[in-house]
C-alpha cells in the first residue's frame, strides 16, 4: 500500500521542486511500502551514515543529489568519513580512494549539512530533545537518540537518512510510533556482582550479550541502578552492533522506563536473566586472539567524549607510551577542540589522536605482527573482518597497561 503523501510531498516527488528532492521523495516512498508507513511525517533533524566512502555507488548518490540543486531541509549532522581532515597524514590508502572520499564529503557539505564527522553527535552542544522526529544513521546514535535522550528515530540506513534530510520528512514507522517502543524482553543483570555492574567493560559487554539475546526486540534492563552516559553510549553500541537493537530502557535510569510497566506497557516480557558465566562468555567472545605481541590499542568507538579522554590522562598518569606501539583515540572534533590542554599533555606522551574517522573503518592501523587492543565492542566485533587483524578486547585500565608495558596485560575480571 502507498502512503498518504501531502500536497508538497506529491509536489517533491513529481519534480516541481528540485531534482535531488524527486529523488528523495522516490527513496521515501519505496521505503514506506517497504516499512507499511502508512504517511510521511516531519522530522527536525538528520544524522547521516552514508559518509564512509564504500565504492562509486556512494559517491554517484551523493554527488548526484548535489548536483541535482539538494541542499538540507533539516539540521544536518554528518557521521564519520574515510579521512580525517585535521590529520591528513594518517590515511594509508592509495590516491584514488583518498580523492573519491574527499569528494563524496565535499558534496554533502555542499549541500548544506555541518562538517561535525562524528559517530556521537549526541555529544554535540546541540542535540534532540525528549519526543523529537529526527532520522539518524548510525547504530550506536540510534540507540542513544532513542533511549537515552528519548527523542524517536527508526534505525534509516545510507541514502535513506540524506533523503529525509533533503526533504524534511520520513515515513512514519518503527520506533516513530509508540507500540514499537515497548519492551518485550526482560534482560535482568541483579545477578552479577554490584562491583563489576559500576564498570565500563561491563556496560562494553552487557550490551554485547543484549544485542544477541534481543535481536531486533526492545529490551528492558533491570538490576542496574545508576549508569553514566558513557556507559549508556556503550551499552547501546554493544548492542546494536551484536543485534539489530534500536532502543534500550535502562528501568530506573532511562527517560521512557521509570518503572518496569512502564516499559513494558503492562505486557509481561520474556525474561532474561544475566549470570557471571554469561558476561565472561561475552567477555571472551570479543577476542579473537590470546596472544600478548601487542602492536596498537584504540580506543573511542563510539567516539570518546571529554570525559574518557580525561580519564585517560589520570590512567596513564604522566607515562609515556611503549616506543614499539601506537595508541589511537578515535573522537569527535568538537571534543578535540574542547579538550585541547589535556589532548596535548596526551600527544606529548604519545598518544596519537583519531579524528572525522574511526581506525576500524579506514587504513591507519600500521602493517606488521602484533595484535590490536580496544575497549570497545564495536572495535572489537568488526576490526577482524574489515582489517584483517587480530583483536584483544579489555576495559581501558587493561589498555593503557597494555600500551605503556608493550603486550597485552588483562586484569582479572570483577564479575
């Protein structure tokens, strides 16, 4: 079935406006179809995913809305790309992928959308507010717009996002409407020791095991009485990275799950209960290696905040880094910015900054033995696949351990 679509929407979609806009409106409406959205609705800010450069499909869709007269309806943010702008030197790719990605992020900043290149821009000054409609790319950012800020985004996928930008509507689905924001799986952590539940690496792995056991259900997360948004930000990426999760409700914690009913709606969920066996199987399954050659760790996927990057100053407490290993931080450039005194005590320990990018999606890692290190799930599950490398996953003390020792060093877990 169609969707209803408004006189400006038949207008856009039968090229009484621009170009780029027809387009658009043809994306939206096979969406719709696709989806059962039966109308289109306004949304007042996009998040795009499609900046990665991944071939010449990506960089003819965006070039050809550009050229086509699209400029941004809609605020606009723009996720992570293939370079990093403020680090040129980093990028060890050959030529013509350094030219096609340069050009696919010219034509999207051409079209009017902010040069932010980042995986968090809820870690913008600027961000949704509670019941916001905006469309966002980004898996991680879809969980955290959702359940942390309970603003509404469907999970929009590459082309889809620019197209709801170029237009300033979406089809209305997902968890736009209310009844798919309900939660229909309990995952009940009271189990596990209340040490290891006020750790990163537990949220790291805690939302590993949620985006396996979940799939592309709603959970509801009980047994966790207070969380940062760090942690919250990690939860969401764990899971939406092992799973197809959208939203989480942290009951107690987040803005949609004061209580448990709430979160439910009244409908009794299936019931999940997290043992210590079952985060250390988590745990173990993010390494794909046990060796100790250590050649890099990276930290900052999703992309740290100013706060990670503060404790990773105390952690490393004037050290300096094993002369025989790299330690990438992969962050926004709005945070390098705000953090420019502690970045530089940092670099000056050799620390190397990551920005506009992220080490697993791009060739910056170094050739050669040795295994990378991370914090990060999300690192972790797709750097052996889209690198070739073999990866050791550890909470950031075991990281900056590990980089200033030179191999690998892994604390005993609290769980």
């Amino acid at each position: 079935m169609d969707p209803f679509l408004t006189g400006e929407d038949q207008a856009m979609l039968h090229g009484e406006g621009s170009e780029a806009q027809a387009l658009a409106m043809r994306v939206l409406v096979g969406m719709a179809r696709a989806t059962g959205a039966r109308r289109m609705i306004d949304i007042s800010g996009a998040h795009i995913d499609g900046t990665l450069y991944l071939g010449r499909a990506s960089l003819h869709f965006a070039t050809r809305l550009r050229n086509g007269g699209g400029r941004v309806a809609i605020p606009t943010t723009l996720n992570v790309s293939s370079l990093d702008l403020l680090h040129p030197d980093l990028f060890l790719g050959d030529d013509p992928t350094r030219d096609a990605a340069q050009a696919m992020m010219s034509a999207y900043l051409d079209m009017g959308a902010s040069p932010t290149w980042t995986c968090a821009p809820y870690q913008l000054a600027d961000r949704p507010g509670f019941g916001d409609r905006v469309a966002w790319g980004e898996s991680n950012a879809i969980v955290f717009a959702n359940s942390v800020l309970g603003a509404r985004t469907p999970r929009f996928g590459d082309f889809a996002d620019m197209a709801a930008a170029v237009t300033g509507r979406a089809p209305e689905f997902g968890l736009y409407l209310d009844r798919h924001r309900r939660a229909r799986v309990r995952i009940d952590v009271s189990r596990i020791p209340e040490k290891a539940r006020l750790t990163d690496e537990f949220f790291a792995v805690l939302g590993f095991l949620i985006g396996e056991e979940a799939g592309s259900e709603v959970p509801a997360l009980t047994g966790i009485e207070s969380a940062t948004e760090d942690q919250l930000k990690v939860l969401g990426a764990g899971a939406a990275t092992s799973g197809a999760v959208g939203m989480i409700h942290v009951v107690g914690i987040t803005p949609e799950a004061p209580s448990l009913a709430s979160a439910t709606d009244g409908i009794a969920p299936r019931l999940v209960r997290v043992t210590p066996d079952a985060i250390s199987s988590a745990y173990l399954a993010l390494s794909s290696t046990d060796a100790e050659n250590l050649r890099t760790v990276n930290l900052g996927t999703p992309h740290y905040s100013a706060r990670q990057i503060a404790r990773l100053q105390h952690l490393l407490a004037g050290r300096r880094i094993h002369p025989d290993m790299t330690l990438y931080v992969n962050t926004g450039r709005d945070v390098l910015a705000s953090s420019a005194e502690i970045v530089k005590s940092l670099e000056d320990l050799g620390v190397v900054f990551v920005t506009d990018t992220c080490t697993y999606v791009t060739p910056i890692l170094p050739t050669g033995p040795g295994v990378a290190m991370t914090d990060s799930a999300k690192w972790a599950y797709y750097a052996p696949g889209n690198l070739g490398v073999d990866v050791v996953f550890g909470s950031t003390s075991d990281c900056v351990e590990s980089a200033v020792a030179g191999r690998v060093i892994r604390d005993k877990r609290p769980w």
